[in-house]
C-alpha cells in the first residue's frame, strides 16, 4: 500500500544544557525550536538581555561552552517496506554533533548546508528513542583552526580573524554596528520525514523569447526513495491552469518540458505588475499521491548591462527590456538572534522598502542566506535582490576541505533560491578585493590559471572567481554572477568608471564633506553612508541607567560599534550645525546630519542615471540595525524611521523635482563667501511615457521669509520618460543678495507631485530663531505652514502611527499636508521639532 508523506516538525519538548554539568537537573526548558542558546539562556534566567544596557559583556562566557540540546522523538511504528524515514536539518549553527540514541549520525561544521540523515534502520520502535545535539564553541574551533594554519595571512576588517576559518554567519563575531554575540543551536527546522517517495527538488529553468511574448523551458523533479513512479507537473497562474504534463521518473527525476504562451511578466514595483506562477509537482505510485512540491515564480528577463561607454563601462539593471535605477538598501540581519525575526517583521520590513519607493535591496555577505519568506515577500512586493555569498571583509582561506564545505554550502542555498525572479545578481563577496588591496595580498588579474590563485597570499581568489560562478552557472544560470562587491574587471576597487563601488570617503576614509557625494559615485554605488543616532525611545529601552541619557555617555559609546565614531559624528556636526548638548536636541541633529548626506548622494546619483546612465544604483548603508544601536541605518532595530528614510523617498520618487546650488568648501577657504554661485533645476523621472509638467523656482530670504526676486515658472516643460531633464540654471548674487533658499516645486495634471528646497551651507551660519511653524493636526492629516523658510521638521515616531512624510523643509506660502494613520481621535497630537526650535 502506497503511504504519502508524513512530516512532524521537531519543534517542542526540547531540553537544554550545559555539555559539561553532571546534574541531570541541569536540563533547562526550551521554549521552541528553531531557536539559539542565547535566546533560551534569557529564557531561563542563565543571562540578562544583551541588548540592554553594557549586557552584552556578561553574555560573553556563552559563546566558550559546548551545548547540548535534547529531544524524545514521538512515537515509531513499524517501517513498512520502502518506506524510508530522515531527520531532516534545515540549519545546526555551527559546530554540531548530532546523536540518536547515543549513536552520532551526522556532524556538521556549516551553519548553511542543511542535512537529510536516513535514521530507518536506527530508530527503536516505541516511544524510546532520543535526539541529542552538542553544539561545540564555534569561536574556540575557529582559533584551533587558524593557529593550525600559520602559512595563511589572516587579515580583514571586524571581528576577530579567525571568524574567516568557519562557515557560520561572520557578524556573530561583532561588527561596527554589532555586539559580539556568538550564537550555536538548532537555528532553523529540525524535522522527521517518512515517506515512500519525496520530491527533493523541484526546479524551473526557462527562457523568454525575443519579443518577450513566450516562455519555455524544463521543469525536473529530483525524487528520493523507490516507490514513485511517475511525477504529474502543473502550472497555474492564479486559478487558471496553464500548462500540465505528466513524465516518469529515470534515474532519480522526472522532466518535461513547458511553454506559456502570452505569459504575464514580472516586474519590479513601480515598473508593472508582480504576477506569480505556481508550479507544482505530485510524485505517485499505483495512482497514489506520495508527496507534492509548490515553488511559487515569476517570468522576467533579468540583465546586468555591462557595456563600454565614453567613460568606462556601464553598470545597471534593465528588466524586461526595461532600465531600472536601483535606489535602495543595504540589509543586514534584522537581529543578532535571527530564530525571533517573525514573518510580519520580514514583512513590515520590506513594505516599508516599497513606501519608500527603495526597489533593491542587497543582502550582505557576513550576514545569512536569508529565510525563504524573505525572498518569497520580494517576489511578491516587486523588490529586486543582490544577493552576496557569505564572504565578509576577510582573506578567506581556501584548503580543500573548507573548498568542499563552501560548494555544498551554495548548491544547496542556490539550488533553494533559484525560482525567485527577485534575485537578479550574485555578488562573490563583501569588501573582500578591499581587504586584498589594503593588506597587499597577491592579486594578478592577468593570470588565469585558478591552481595558481590558491598558491597566493589571497587564495579566495579561487572561490570568488572559479567556485561560484561555476555553482551559479549550473544551478542558476539565468542570474549574472559578480565576483565581488566592491569589484570591476580586476581593477581598483575605487574606480569609479566600472563596476560597483563602496564610497566610504563620506564617513571614513579622507571624510569628504557630504554635499559633495554626488561628485564621488561610481557606476554603481552599492555601499555608502553617515551614522545617526537612534530615536530617543530606543535609547531610553537599552539605557538601564538615566544617569547615561547624554549624548557622550559610556553606555551610549557602548551601544555605537564604529571606529572613531565620536570624531566623525563630531566633525559632520561641527562642520554644518550649531552643535547642541542636550540628548534629544542632539540626536535631532546627527538625523538631520544623516538625511541631509544621503539626500546629497542619491539626488546627484538619480540625475547620473538620465545622463547616459552613468550611474545605475545607489543602495545605502544600511536599511537595518540588529540590535538598539547607534548605526548608518535608516530604520532602528524597532522599526522607528530616521528622517533619512523620508529624505531618501522624496528624492527616489517616481518624480522627483532638484535644485542645487554649486558646492563651495568654506573649510579651506577662510570661510569666505563666493561672490557667485551657479545652481540647476532639473526633474528625475522613473515614468515609463513622456509627461508633461509647470516647474516653479522662489528665491525666498532666510531671515524675513520674503521672495527677494521674481520666481521663476516654466510650464508646459516635456519631463523625458525613465530619465533627467533639466529645467533650468542660473546664478545667484552672493555681495548683493541676501541669504536665501531656492524653494522647487512641480506639478502634473494641476497637483503638486514633488518639491525641494536648496539651503545655503553651512546650515551653522544661517539663523533659525522665530520661523513661525503651526503644524495643525486634525483627522487623518497633519498641515503644515511657516512664516519663514524651516528646515529639517521631524515628527515623532510613535508606534502604531504612520506619518506619510517628515524631516521635510518648509517654505511660507507653501503649506505641506501630511497624511497620517493609526492616529486615534482622542490621542495626543504627534509631538515634532525643527532645525533651532527652541
């Protein structure tokens, strides 16, 4: 008789450990699995929360035991025969032993390579049968296993060096927005399957024609066990079935070809529709479903334009015949202990992407192969995905056996991912070129012999440029591979006319004023960014003490991982605003600090992108924080936007009007005043058609909030589709007028769809007293008006409220309605500040 497959998730009735303690009453209660040690030793009282305030230190110890987790399988019949069952592990992080009924089955020494042991003939029938898994000190292994290979050059940026010799995810070792928090556990699905006959795989390879009217290619199925015969295969696309074949198994799989006439294409969001086709697969026997296989996908022609222009070689992505500027984020893991990211955190996490109009994000390489519902929710939200392999700042070693575990290790996370039509690039790395460079390892671009490569001082190079293209060209061979980011045909990794670049001389580096970031882009920019502090309510949860609620405060520094960041917050401050010691007026400023940054960068790089497209992305670090921190990140680790969040989406809006006035460095020029200063106005546009638009420039005084001259209008202006134009230019008097911002707006169809406002810098020099702001709330909007032009009003993050825009400048005569939900009628109007309130 045919039996289907049966699953029973191991997920409770765990038990946990200390490998070394005696006492049988040392077992503690594990709440649920997946999870880490840390997660349960607060569970159990064993450590305080690391996240609050100097914790962190007294949960060090944790990382230097062996742990053993523990768990009674339910109950076993009889195997029938053929029937087959396996104790399925989707991920044991990172050194474990894994034992059933004393006897070791499997050890693991890769927290990514998931593991299938067949325990058929093991397993005791009856209720008797035990699980155990001890997870050894990935950190103590990592030691042995460099001091074990003195003949490598163990160098990197972050953490402690031999982090490089283990698969495991780098960021445990601490980074410079990190704790050092070095996790083991059953940290994904520990699972008993039995089954008959179970499909493995089930992958879809296909192709789009010319005209993008057709799909075709193979669906296989890889079939485990010997009892299936055939494998029905279906594709539908909402409910309408659109193709369907049936094919026997040979040697393991079942194959057919498909083709779709007309197919719906996937797009990126704001680009088209994210139609997804289920495919589906039943391996049966004797007209008995055994098990079925759903991957849900998208069809879409996905290229990485790499093509020589006047400048060097271009570097973007066009979708479906489409040209896309990739604005968006950097993501990190979203918390140290990744077992507790929930799906609606995922979710509230990338819709956020999308209200943001941010289309990319990349996921980093010293984070995780992120979870499937990550990747799921981008396919599903029209959120494109460069994803790096799990190679962060670091000289990689390259011995055989690491070789072996690092190719398992990707087959199996490609081979799990390739059906996601979000994914379009593979990046071999993060920084790990930099790290070459830098440190001065071996790197002969000319030399094509991979043998010779491993012999060098940076043998990564074998993995980055023989290893992974060769698993992506076999198991995802519709996604470019990159072999590193930054990286461009083997030159400098600064070079700023081909490939991706990390432009870190903002921040660190030579600490390049931030007005001038445009200036130092490349073809596409997939790292840069300036530090904020977080919102005053997740500084006050980490904060145990109320004595440290001042910006310089020990427990403060604690939770500020950077390098230097009390020099380089203080320069940015210094540099453009008058400084403030009290905390909130503080944090206010290093946000504004923040925003204004990367507003500067993103703007000038959207313009790059309609001229010839120079530039093809910009991606901030970072959209993220694993913890309460203060990081380069966007958002804070409970979801509370930084007014960079609203900057970046007004300046990465479908339309977007700019107007900016020639940078001068009053640094080095004894403060003085040019006698002129040139400025633009031009409109970035992701529209696919040509629209047409009334551009509007006031020359407003800073200290009166009166027009000193005529505005300047253009209408009837033709804004080029998925472009730039430029409107217009002009010259300001700096002897004869007044300080005065250039306030831009831009309408279609008679509403106003974008505006800007270019301020004389530095901010420090202009006077902010008596702006005459109401900010009037009443349902489910909140108007804004000035007297004078205001800069930088920020509305509180509340929970539960979302504001639709903030840390906006406004000028008098242009009063701003902000759409807000989640503000009941009897809540306390949103509480909000600006550049100099006092």
């Amino acid at each position: 008789m045919a039996t289907p497959l049966s699953v029973h998730p191991l997920t409770e009735g765990w038990t946990l450990k200390q490998a070394d303690e005696a006492d049988d009453n040392a077992w503690l209660p594990v709440a649920r699995v997946p999870t880490n040690v840390h997660l349960d030793l607060i569970d159990n009282g064993k450590i305080p929360d690391p996240f609050l305030g100097f914790n962190e230190l007294k949960a060090e110890w944790v990382a230097d035991k062996t742990w053993t987790y523990k768990v009674k399988l339910p109950e076993i019949s009889e195997p029938r025969y053929g029937t087959v069952t396996v104790l399925a592990f989707d991920g044991l992080d990172t050194f474990a032993t894994v034992k059933l009924n004393g006897d070791v089955i499997l050890e693991s020494d890769n927290m990514f390579i998931p593991h299938r042991v067949d325990v058929t003939k093991i397993l005791k029938p009856g209720s008797d049968n035990v699980l155990e898994i001890d997870f050894a000190s990935a950190r103590l292994r990592a030691i042995e296993i460099r001091e074990a290979h003195p003949e490598h050059t163990w160098v990197g940026f972050n953490g402690d060096m031999s982090r490089l010799a283990v698969r495991k995810a780098q960021y445990h070792w601490g980074w410079d927005w990190g704790p050092v928090l070095n996790t083991c556990g059953p940290w994904r699905p520990v699972r008993l399957e039995t089954y008959q006959s179970k499909i493995s795989d089930l992958r879809i390879d296909y192709a789009l024609d010319d005209g993008l009217k057709s799909v075709s290619g193979t669906i296989t199925a890889s079939v485990e066990g010997h009892s299936g015969t055939r494998v029905a295969f279906e594709v539908h696309s909402g409910d309408d079935l659109v193709f369907k074949e049936t094919a026997d198994i040979i040697d393991g799989a079942a194959k057919v070809q498909f083709h779709v006439n007309e197919p719906k294409l996937w797009y990126p969001h704001g680009y088209g529709e994210q139609p997804l086709y289920k495919v589906t697969a039943t391996v049966s026997a004797d007209d008995v479903s055994l098990h079925q296989a759903t991957r849900r996908t998208g069809f879409r022609r996905g290229e990485l334009v790499q093509e020589p222009d006047e400048i060097g070689k271009t570097f973007f992505f066009r979708i479906n015949g489409i040209d896309v500027f990739c604005g968006g984020s950097d993501w990190i893991p979203a918390d140290s202990f990744t077992p507790r990211v929930t799906e609606e955190k995922y979710r509230k996490w990338l819709e956020m992407m999308v209200d943001g109009y941010q289309v990319m994000i990349r996921i980093w390489g010293g984070g995780i192969w992120e979870e499937d519902v990550f990747y799921d929710l981008c396919d599903e939200l029209g959120i494109l995905v460069w994803q790096d392999f799990m190679f962060g700042c670091g000289n990689y070693p390259a011995f055989p056996d690491i070789l072996q575990s690092i190719r398992n290790e990707c087959i199996a996370n490609v081979g799990r991912l390739r059906h996601h039509p979000s994914i379009v690039i593979y990046a071999g790395n993060n920084e790990d070129y930099q790290v070459q460079e830098q440190f001065g390892l071996t790197y002969d671009y000319e030399d094509k012999n991979p043998e010779n490569w491993r012999k060098t001082g940076f043998p990564a190079r074998y993995i980055y440029e023989k290893l992974l293209p060769e698993v992506v060209e076999a198991e995802s061979p519709h996604v470019p591979y990159h072999p590193g980011s930054p990286w461009g045909d083997g030159l400098k990794t600064s070079n700023t006319t081909i490939g991706d670049m990390h432009q870190w001389n903002v921040w660190h580096g030579t600490q390049e004023k931030y007005q001038i970031f445009d200036t130092l882009g490349g073809r596409f920019n997939s790292e840069f960014g300036m530090e904020a502090f977080p919102h005053i309510d997740t500084i006050k949860y980490y904060c145990t003490d109320p004595s440290q609620l001042y910006p310089q405060s020990h427990m403060l520094d604690f939770h500020n991982k950077a390098d230097g960041h009390e020099r380089r917050i203080a320069t940015y401050l210094v540099e453009n605003f008058r400084t403030q010691t009290d905390l909130e007026a503080f944090i206010h400023l290093t946000q504004l600090s923040q925003a204004e940054a990367l507003m500067f960068g993103y703007r000038g790089w959207r313009r790059q992108w309609g001229q010839k497209r120079f530039c093809g992305g910009a991606l901030v670090w970072q959209l993220n924080d694993c913890w309460p921190v203060t990081s380069w990140s966007i958002v804070d680790y409970f979801l509370r936007k930084k007014p960079a969040y609203y900057a970046m989406r007004r300046v990465l809006a479908p339309i977007a009007v700019a107007v900016k006035r020639a940078h001068h460095d009053w640094s080095v020029v004894h403060a003085r005043v040019p006698r002129s200063s040139d400025y633009d106005v031009w409109v970035a546009s992701s529209r696919p058609t040509e629209l047409t638009a009334t551009v509007e420039v006031r020359f407003i005084s800073v200290s009166t909030g009166k027009e000193i001259k005529e505005k300047v209008v253009k209408k009837d202006v033709k804004i080029v589709a998925n472009g730039t134009t430029d409107i217009t230019s002009g010259t300001i008097d700096n002897i004869n007028e007044e300080p005065h911002v250039l306030a831009a707006r831009i309408w279609v169809d008679g509403d106003i769809v974008a505006r800007d406002v270019d301020w004389p810098q530095p901010l420090k020099y202009l006077g902010f007293e008596d702006r005459g702001v109401q900010v009037d709330s009443k349902g489910d909007t909140i108007t804004v008006k000035a007297c004078r032009p205001t800069k930088g009003l920020v509305f509180e993050e509340r929970t539960g409220v979302l504001v639709h825009d903030s840390a906006i400048d406004v000028v008098p005569g242009d009063d701003q309605v902000i759409k807000v939900r989640g503000l009941a009628a009897d809540d306390a109007p949103l509480r909000w500040t600006y550049l100099g309130k006092s």
